[in-house]
C-alpha cells in the first residue's frame, strides 16, 4: 500500500472533520477553543495544498490565532457552570438544532443541484488578474466560505451575549 497524494489528502481530510466535530460536542469551552484552532490549522493545510496561499496565511493567522486568543481569554474571564445547568443548556440546545439535519441536506441539494463555476487562476491571462477579478470570480468559493466563517463567529456571539443577558436578567429577578 503506498502513501500517495491522494491518500494524503483524504488522511488530511479525515482529520480536519475529527477536529471539527471533536471542537463541536466537546462540552469544555476551554478545550473546545483548542479543537477550533487545531480544526483551523488543518484548514490552513488543506489550503496551501489546493495552492490558495492567501486564503491560508488569513486561516492561520486570524483564525488559528487571532480569534483562539480572544476565545481563551474570554473563557478565562467567565465563571464556570454548574452541572445541572450544562445539563439544561444542552438538552436546550439540543432542541433548537432539531431541524439541522433538514438544512443541511437542503444545502447539499442546492449544491450538487447547481454546481458554482469556479475557473482556474492559472488559466486566465494576465491582463485580467487584477485583485477585483482573483475575489469574485476566480476564488468565489474561498469568499464564500470566509463570509460563512464571519457570520458563524457574529452568530456565536449573537448567541453568547445573549445567553449572559438573559442569565443577568433572571439573577436580577431572583433578588
């Protein structure tokens, strides 16, 4: 059996999404920031390979560095949970992804349905590869996935803030 480019890159593949999930349902804030960054870091690889250098250089550096910074230092400034109510808080939000498995298969459908044409840098002359044309035509889909990206982090924190909020709120009325 040998170890070619191809089995290198479904190895490389096979560990970015055991990182992805691993970041995902792990219930430690803490060790879930270091699974986003591990979960990022394959990304960069997987980047550089499919030859997207800029694309990589911003994974790494904002992604797998920059926002785990923040990450872990905001998860040192919060005070832990109590057990019950990581139970509650789990079993909440397990009830609010129920219909995740619907969107996703919506989003594969659309996909596959519709493929995006994305065209080759390599085989555009050199008079039209200016930066304007590189972003939203020759590397739509890495935009794509950064804007993916962006959104995901608003919605996190969407979803912290509010969370703290409402737990602020419900202190208050306690006292």
């Amino acid at each position: 059996m040998t170890f070619d480019f191809n089995m290198m890159n479904i190895f490389l593949l096979a560990l970015f999404l055991a990182a992805g999930v691993w970041t995902v349902l792990t219930s430690r804030l803490l060790i879930s920031a270091i699974g986003l960054a591990v979960t990022s870091i394959m990304l960069t690889i997987l980047l550089f390979l499919m030859k997207a250098p800029l694309a990589g250089v911003f994974e790494l550096s904002v992604c797998a560095g920059l926002i785990t910074v923040v990450f872990i230092s905001t998860i040192s400034l919060t005070k832990p949970v109590e057990k019950s109510e990581v139970l509650q808080l789990k079993m909440k939000r397990l009830k609010r992804f129920v219909f995740l498995p619907l969107l996703l298969f919506l989003a594969a459908w659309v996909l596959f349905a519709k493929p995006l044409h994305l065209t080759n840098p390599a085989q555009v002359p050199v008079e039209q590869t200016t930066l304007q044309h590189v972003l939203w035509f020759a590397r739509r889909f890495d935009l794509i996935g950064q804007i993916l990206i962006i959104l995901t982090g608003v919605f996190g924190v969407i979803v912290l803030f509010k969370t703290k909020t409402g737990q602020a709120e419900k202190q208050d009325n306690e006292r």
